[in-house]
C-alpha cells in the first residue's frame, strides 16, 4: 500500500489521532489516512508506542479490503541524536515522518537527518516510507528552508513531503506562504516523483486558495476535532464536513469556468 500519486479526482484527507477512539471517530467520518501522533507533544510529537498499536489495530478493522493506511509522527530529528533512544516501530506503521526544527544552522543536518533515518530502520528491521517535513514557517522553527528539504528529500530516498507549519498557535499554512509558493514546492516535489502533502492548521475555509495547488494529500487535526480546538476530540461531523468541501472545491465542475 502506498500513499496516492495525483490519481484521485480529490486529494485524500489524513486525520491525525492520539488513540484508538479518535481512530474509530476519524474513519466514521470518512478520512482516507491514518496518522498518530499527540499533539500536546508538538507539532509531530510521537505517540507512545501502546498507542501506535491500537490505532493499527483499528485500521485493520475498519472494514475495507486493506484497512486505512497508518502513518506515524516522530518527532524531530534532535529528539534521537542518541541512538540508543530509538524506539521500534510496530508492523502496521507504513508511513514516517521528522522534523527538522532547530538545524538551520548546523552544517551537517543532511547527514544527522540520514543518521537518524538509519537507526530506525535498523530498530524496525525493514525498510521504512519516510515523509520529509518542511515547515513553511522555517525561521521560527529553525529548520531548513522548504526547497532544500525537497531536494534532500529526494536523495534520501523519501516517499513524499509533507509541507507543515512549526507554530500551532491559530495562524494557518496560508498566512505563513502563499499559495503561489506551495503551488511551486508542489510541481517541484511532482517533479522529483513525491508525494506531496499540506498540513498547518487548515480550514474548510483554506481549501478555495488550494484548488490550484491540487495536493495529493491535505493533513488535519484542528478542523477534525470538536469546536475546532486541536487538544480537542476527533469529531465524526467536522471529519465528515472538511472532506465534503474538499470534494466540492477539487472536482473538475467546481474548476469549470466558462
């Protein structure tokens, strides 16, 4: 199973969920991707492990023919400098990702990035999918620029990339780039033959500036949980209404003009 390369007339929505209940809510509501983290721990704070396994284990049951895919937030590239801190992943996760917060300036951070990548895979003992995340607010986060991500994204061997925001303090993806600039760190993943993804604290009311952008996957928590407030629940409803407006605003009428 693999995440969906532009094939698709909708991009697909990933729901990020802390436990097995919130699992439960998100796949009621419609979501297309599995990801589990816990957002009290950051931006991609990672989910104990005994979480892991339970979402996987609702996955599998949710009752289409290969389960909904799990993908897994880790962190960031710092939080596993020592080795011996490196957790192994349980079977089920297919998808992974880090952060780069807090190496802008450290001259080696391709190197302690593909470091890290390594030991988890060595933790696994199999091959892991990696998402590489560029944080569209890179001065706040410390972390690389999006481009140079992209391009280390590719010779490192990743699935896809994940455009986020570092800061989950209200402000969106959008206030922080403009859509003319994610359209071009799209075609540019595109181009490398990645995935690409956006996440940073979208709204239904996001998805019109997105329309020409055409993600193949659109990431959220906060618009998925109840009263919009992202330590909040996973909401069957607002799951079930984000997705709609994404059909609206994706399908080829809606992109119509005459």
């Amino acid at each position: 199973m693999s995440f969906p390369k532009r094939r698709f007339p909708t991009p697909r929505l990933l729901v990020s969920v802390r436990n097995r209940d919130e699992a439960r809510a998100a796949i009621a509501g419609g979501c297309d991707i599995l990801d589990v983290k816990e957002p009290n721990r950051g931006p991609l704070g990672m989910a104990d492990i005994v979480a892991i396994k339970e979402v996987i284990a609702v996955a599998r049951d949710c009752g289409e023919d290969d389960g909904v895919p799990v993908s897994a937030a880790l962190g960031e590239v710092r939080d596993w400098i020592d080795p011996h801190d490196v957790p192994q992943l349980p079977v089920g996760v297919e998808f992974v990702k880090l952060g780069l917060s807090g190496l802008d300036d450290a001259w080696d951070w391709q190197y302690c990035w593909q470091q890290v990548l390594g030991r988890f895979k060595d933790r696994a003992g199999r091959n892991l999918a990696w998402i590489a995340v560029a944080y569209a607010d890179h001065s706040v986060a410390r972390a690389p620029k999006p481009v140079s991500i992209i391009a280390a994204a590719a010779q490192t061997g990743c699935t896809g990339v994940l455009l986020d925001t570092f800061g989950k303090d209200g402000q969106t993806l959008l206030d922080w780039m403009p859509p003319e600039e994610v359209a071009h760190l799209a075609a540019q993943t595109a181009k490398l033959g990645m995935t690409f993804a956006v996440a940073g604290s979208l709204r239904i009311e996001s998805l019109a500036a997105l329309a020409d952008v055409a993600p193949d996957i659109i990431a959220v928590r906060t618009a998925a949980c109840r009263h919009g407030e992202r330590s909040g629940s996973i909401c069957p409803d607002s799951v079930r209404r984000f997705k709609a407006a994404m059909t609206v605003t994706f399908s080829p009428a809606s992109r119509t003009t005459d």
